[in-house]
C-alpha cells in the first residue's frame, strides 16, 4: 500500500496537536473520565499524547538502536502545575514542536528502533500522526465536540491499524482476529474513488469509493483494495469507519451500517488490538 508523503505526516501531527490544544482550552472538566478510555481523565489522556510524542521525538533525535529510558525523555511526566489548562496547553505545544522538529530534521528513511514495521523515522511519522488522530477523538467524545479528520488521514489510519494487526499477531504468535475463509467489507460512503494507474491503462473504471476487504486465511489474514462481496460489510462515511474500527464508536452509531453477519465484525473487532 501506498504511504503518505513524510511532509504529509508531519503536517498532521502538527495540526492535530493544534486541535488536541484546542480542546484543553475550550474549558472542559480536565477531571472528566473518557468514555473510550475510562481508565483515564481528559488530562490524563492529554499527559499520554504529549509524553508518547517526546517519546518518539527523542527517539528520532537519538536515532536510537533501542528504546530509551524515561528519563532520557525530555518533562515527559507533564507541566508542572497538573489541573492548569494554560500549562499544559503550552507542554503539548511543546510536545509537538519537539516531535515533528525531530521528524523533519531526521527525514523518513533515517534509521531509528521502532516496536514494530520498518526501523525508520518514518514508521515514527506514520505512528505518531495515527496515535494523535485517534486519541483526540477521545478528547473531543469527552468534551462533546465534534471530530472530523481528512480523508486521507483517516484512510491511511485504518490501512496502519491493520498492518499493525499483522504484526502483532505474528509477534505473538494470537489467534487471527477472522477465522480462515471469512471476510469482512470496509466500505466508505463519502469519498471518491481511489486513483489506481493499472486500472486505467486497461479502460476499467474505478470502483465506488474507498473500500477494503480483510480475508481470514490459514495462516492468518491478508487484505486489500476494493469493494467485493464479504460475509459482512461496514458502511459509512470515512471517519465514523476509522472510529468504529478503533472501537471509538459503537456499530449501531446512526452514521453506521452493518450488512451480513455482525458477529464476524464483532470478532474482529473484540480480537484486533496492540497487544
């Protein structure tokens, strides 16, 4: 699959901390527990995001050959005044210019440890603007505000998640989160057709939309571009899937819609994780 560009990935991660700053100093209860994270506060989930991008941006800037200790991390534990908007607003500032200055300095073929995928500054770029996107859906679900991503941001989300997957269940040798001969259909309803040369070159138009199938084989499974019959199909606008597939939003959300057999969605969905 084709990635974004480095510059692209930066890019994100710089606006998407703008937007997680937003919603720190749109004065919601930084004591509000997340109802897709309920083990956190709005604030303790802002003091992850900010410490997870010094973490990778230290990382980067070391072009470290394994992972490093926490107190390499520069103020990775947060601001000093815990419960002050105004202070950590200006820590995730901080957080972010320090990630992506490191991100851009370094370009994405520099080699740096990684828990997983390629050993680059780019799987760090890729990663870190995946992890922001999807955990300031938490904070925006927690203050009640809307949450919109770009299409390509979110497409791109979805296509990590399931690598990432992959690589886990391989490294760990689980149980594939499809049973082998069973499918699954990611379809989104609002955005235009994907660009792919080799069908053009032969006169076939494009299928409708953005879609995905993932494939449950013997060894695990496998997926791809396109729209084909599946045992069940998830259909909706771009954001609602990525939400729902992180399991930031229920299936039976208003925007969703399940076609086939749920339980094999429902599956996936209990069994695809980090670890």
């Amino acid at each position: 699959m084709t990635l974004l560009t480095h510059d692209r990935y930066c890019d994100e991660i710089a606006h998407q901390v703008e937007q997680l700053r937003a919603v720190v100093t749109s004065g919601a209860d930084l004591s509000a527990t997340v109802p897709t994270c309920p083990d956190w506060t709005l604030e303790q989930l802002n003091l992850h995001m900010g410490g997870v991008l010094r973490w990778a941006g230290t990382l980067v800037r070391k072009r470290a050959e394994e992972n490093v200790p926490d107190e390499e991390i520069p103020r990775g534990d947060g601001p000093e005044t815990p419960g002050d908007a105004a202070a950590l607003d200006a820590w995730l500032a901080e957080a972010g210019e320090l990630a992506v200055g490191a991100l851009r300095e370094a370009g994405p073929d520099a080699k740096v440890w990684g828990w997983a995928g390629p050993q680059t500054a780019g799987f760090w770029a890729r990663r870190m603007a995946h992890e922001i996107t999807v955990h300031r859906a938490d904070a925006t679900l927690a203050a009640g505000l809307p949450y919109e991503v770009a299409p390509d941001i979110a497409a791109d989300a979805i296509d990590e998640w399931l690598q990432i997957v992959g690589w886990v269940r391989e490294q760990e040798g689980k149980e594939a989160p499809v049973g082998a001969g069973e499918s699954i259909h990611l379809h989104a309803t609002d955005t235009a057709p994907e660009p792919n040369a080799e069908r053009s070159e032969m006169g076939v138009p494009p299928p409708e939309g953005w879609g995905r199938l993932i494939e449950g084989t013997e060894e695990g499974f496998g997926w791809r571009r396109g729209h084909e019959k599946a045992d069940v199909a998830l259909c909706g606008p771009l954001t609602s899937l990525l939400l729902a597939f992180y399991r930031r939003i229920p299936l039976d959300s208003p925007q969703l819609e399940v076609l086939g057999e749920r339980k094999v969605l429902e599956f996936w969905l209990e069994r695809a994780s980090f670890g």
